[in-house]
C-alpha cells in the first residue's frame, strides 16, 4: 500500500526534528543555533516527545549529560516544553531539581533564581505533594528548594491555584522550616504579604523575624507596621517584574543569556568541505586539484607591495598604517567597554550587597546610574538597549526598580538622601520611565513621598495633584494625597476622605479590599486619639 502525501510528510518531519535533535545535542559554540531552534519550534508535534525523551535521559543522568555537554539540548528541552505547558515534563523537572547542587547549579545556573519557578509553574500538573518532598528536603540547595516554592506564588499570580490553596501550601511549609533556612523564610515573608494574611506572618516569625535575615530583596523595616502598605509593594513588585510573567519564546529567552555572541563564526574547515564533489573523498595525491582559497575584501599583502588602493604607492607608504591605526582604536575601545561593564556591575553588585542598608545602597547604586545615564541614547533611552549593547548580566531593569526603592527607604531616614532621590526621580521622568520598564504613574506616587522627606512639599503635593488630573479614574494619586496628608499632620482624620475616594477609584476587588482595610486602620486610629483626649 502506497504512503499518502500527509503520511510522507509527517514522516519526514520526523526524520527532520530528529535530525535537529542531534545537531542541538552536538551545539557547543559561542552563538545560539537561531536556525535550529526556530525550526525545532516549527515542528511542534514531532519535536515534542523527542525533546521529553532527552529531558528524561538528562533526569536520570544528569552528571552523564553534562558529562557529555549536553547542557544546551536539556536547557533548549526545558525551555520549549514548559513553553508549550506540557505537564509531562514535571516529573523530570523535579527529578533534576533532586539532584545535588554540583550538578544542578552547573545545568541551570542563574536559572535557578531567575526562572525556575516560572518553568516548574508553566507545567505544574496539581501534584502539591511532589514539590512538598523537595521543599521539605533540608539537605538539597537551598535557592533550588526556594525556587520550587516559589513556583506557588507565581501560580497564585497567574490565579491558576486559589488563595485558599497556596495558604494552605504555606502553612505546611512553615510546618517544616527551621529558623535556619535564610532563603525560604524570605520567600515565605513575601507570601504571607502578597497573600495579605497578618496570621500567617505571625505564625512565621515565631519560627523567626524575616527582619533579621541578612538577605533578599524585601527588608521594609519601617513599612513592617504598615501591613497593607507592605503588601501592595509586594504585589506591585509581583506584576512589574519580568520573572513573573509567562515564558515568552524559549529562543527570545535562551539568546539572551550572556555568551552567545551575535553571529557564529566562519569555520573555515566545513567551508572547504562543502567546496569538494559530493560522494568523493579527499584525495591527497600530488595531482590533487587544491581547494580554492577563501576570498579576501582586502588581499593580504607584504609591506612591500604595491597598495590595493591602487595609489601607485607601496602598501606600508599607503594604507597599512591607518588599518593599524583602526584595528588599535578597536581593540581599545573593546578594553573601555569592557571595563566601564565591570565597573557598573561592581557598583550594583556592592549595592545589593548592601541591603538592608539603604543608605549605602543608594551610596552604590546611584554611582552606577551615573554611569549608565552617560551610555543613554538619546533617541532610545532604555535601560534594557545599554543591557543588549554592553552585554551585562544584571537586569538593569531591576535595577531600576531596586534604586528607586532603596531611595525611598533611605529619604525616611536622612533628608540628603531625599534630596538625592528627588534627583534621581525627576532624571527618570525625563528620559521617559515608559522606556525602562516603568509607569509613570508608579514612580510619581514614589517621588511624591521622596519629595515631602527632601522638605519639597509643595512639589510633592503637586505631583500627586499631577497624577489625580492625568488619571483620574485610578487610585494612586488618591492613596499619595492621604499618605502625605498624615505625614504632614500626623492625624488621620483629614486623611480619610482622600482613603474614601481612593476607594471610589480602585480597580479592582482586591484595591477595594486593600482601601477598606485603610479605612478602617484609620477609623480605629481616629477612636484612640479622641478617647486620649477625652
């Protein structure tokens, strides 16, 4: 029985991925492989259980893959199957995420803190008790056990489990942490805030004060007794940033990584190849036909000879000394880069170092705005166009978020640090905080608060006046009002009626509740300052 034009082409197609299979299992150069990878995805259907056997075989050994270098194909298999949301890739994922750090850490790298959780989310299959045995496992890494429970929280985000369900996920997990574990009572404190959920806060710093944990992100001192306060920052942060979005294209995510270069380079070994008959074998007689040598823009010359310019005169007299003169100032220019790179990199990575010190933070931070304000296109100002020129491994839109915070916290605490942040402030909304990942309606309400500490209280009354008439219908401008309106007096009665319209303008049942929950703090305030007076 003859084969139908759709079974010839299926068949071929399966030949193909197979094909693409090997020549990803083989990859080990300095550029990422778009051609492959971009038909790999083409072929869906046929790709897929081939990229689920390799992602099982790596499971099973994972020292033996990366033994063999096959670290890209199980990477480029992670990538696309929870891209695709196909749940049969957990059990394997999990599998890996077992194995020990040595192995773990070497296969996923930054992965781990970066993506993981979104990966681990993107083919999460219902089975809570898979990931509990790994959470639970004090003697695996402890940023791979984080990153497992933190697929929780990116799952609650995207609403595919219910609040009930990731409270109840986290009251297990505070079952079994010991006042030991740094990471995950960090990510455990983010849960109970994002969940808004005082109890579970309680309940966990019984175990211990996240405060006292010398590491992360979220160290709000002087926001700890303002519970709503806190949580919306931290569901602020939960929406902003791009590690808990949805897997985009495993090629946009993958190509990115720092290493790949641009272009793979010419080997000059496969292009002679490909210049001999096809089905002979080299011959390497004397009477041998020599392959045609590779093609120069520019003939290679001795100094000696006449110029390719066709001056009449002689190279070294001509045009050799300014390609000298070109190559020197292009590997000089490469050796600034890469030291103005190192040099940024080493300020933020001192300033993360310094939480919860946001003093020095901003101190750091700040030298490495200078520096990056310098490299600002005019005509593309954006923090993530530097990050693709210069090739720096931070998020630089992190980065962004993580300054404008730390200053915050530090105007609180020192009026030159206010005054220095307002700058700061102010030199975003210039460059169009659109371009750095931002809304100018998020950063506003900051400099207004930033403002009132820097004594500039008739800027920051303006400015939350500016986002009340440029977004009326939304809460922010409302909520700034209020807060700067009890700064100001220390009284909450006059800070009521802007908590009340902000409550007409919330977005959301969940501002609604955030609002409502003000009111009533406020309320209760309001009751003791006049049963004090009394």
């Amino acid at each position: 029985m003859e084969m139908s034009n759709h079974e010839n082409i299926t068949s071929h197609n399966i030949e193909e991925a197979e094909a693409l299979i090997e020549r990803l299992r083989n990859y080990d150069d300095g550029a990422f492989p778009f051609a492959d990878a971009k038909r790999a995805l083409e072929l869906k259907t046929e790709i897929t259980p081939l990229l689920l056997r390799e992602l099982k075989k790596a499971a099973l050994d994972l020292k033996g893959a990366l033994d063999r270098n096959e670290w890209f194909l199980t990477m480029f298999s992670i990538y696309t199957l929870s891209y695709y949301r196909e749940v049969s890739a957990l059990e394997p994922l999990l599998t890996i995420c077992k194995q020990p750090i040595e192995y773990t850490d070497s296969l996923l790298g930054d992965c781990i803190t970066e993506g993981l959780d979104r990966i681990l989310a993107s083919t999460y299959n219902g089975d809570f008790e898979s990931f509990k045995s790994i959470i639970i496992n004090d003697e695996l890494d402890e940023f791979v056990r984080s990153a497992v429970f933190r697929t929780f929280i990116i799952l609650y985000h995207w609403k595919a489990i219910s609040r009930e369900e990731l409270t109840d996920y986290v009251n297990q997990i505070l079952d079994n942490t010991s006042e030991d574990e740094e990471v995950m009572i960090v990510e455990l404190e983010d849960a109970c805030y994002i969940l808004k959920d005082e109890q579970l806060l309680a309940k966990l710093t019984q175990i211990k004060d996240p405060i006292e944990v010398d590491i992360g992100f979220f160290k709000r001192k002087q926001f700890r007794a303002k519970f709503s306060v806190e949580s919306q920052q931290r569901i602020d942060y939960l929406e902003k940033t791009p590690h808990s979005k949805h897997l985009s294209d495993p090629i946009v995510e993958m190509s990115s990584w720092h290493g790949f270069k641009e272009e793979k380079p010419k080997d000059i070994g496969n292009f002679k190849r490909k210049l001999m008959p096809k089905n002979k074998e080299p011959d390497f007689d004397f009477d041998f036909a020599p392959t045609p040598p590779l093609e120069r823009a520019i003939p290679k010359l001795g100094r000696n000879d006449p110029c390719y310019c066709l001056s009449g005169k002689k190279y070294k007299k001509c045009c050799l000394q300014a390609q000298t003169e070109k190559q020197s100032a292009t590997l000089k220019e490469d050796a600034l880069q890469q030291q103005y790179v190192k040099e940024v990199e080493r300020h933020i990575s001192r300033g993360y170092d310094a939480y919860p010190d946001f003093r020095l933070v901003c101190e750091h931070l700040l030298k490495a705005w200078e520096l990056l304000k310098v490299k600002i296109d005019p005509l593309i100002p954006s923090l993530e166009y530097i990050r693709r020129v210069y090739r720096f491994e931070v998020d630089l839109n992190e980065f962004l978020h993580k300054l404008e915070f730390a200053f915050l916290q530090a105007a609180m605490i020192n009026r030159s640090d206010a005054e220095k942040g307002l700058i700061f402030f102010r030199e975003v909304l210039i460059y169009g905080v659109d371009n750095f990942g931002g809304s100018a309606r998020y950063f506003k309400s900051k400099m207004a608060i930033v403002a009132h500490f820097a004594g500039e209280e008739q800027e920051a009354e303006s400015i939350a006046q500016s986002i009340i008439n440029e977004w009326p219908h939304h809460m922010e401008g409302y909520t700034v009002m209020a807060e700067l309106t009890k700064l100001r007096s220390g009284s909450p009665s006059e800070a009521l009626t802007w908590y009340e319209k902000a409550l007409e303008h919330a977005e959301s049942e969940a501002h609604k509740d955030e609002i409502a929950d003000l009111i009533e703090t406020l309320k209760k305030e309001m009751l003791q300052l006049e049963e004090r007076t009394i």
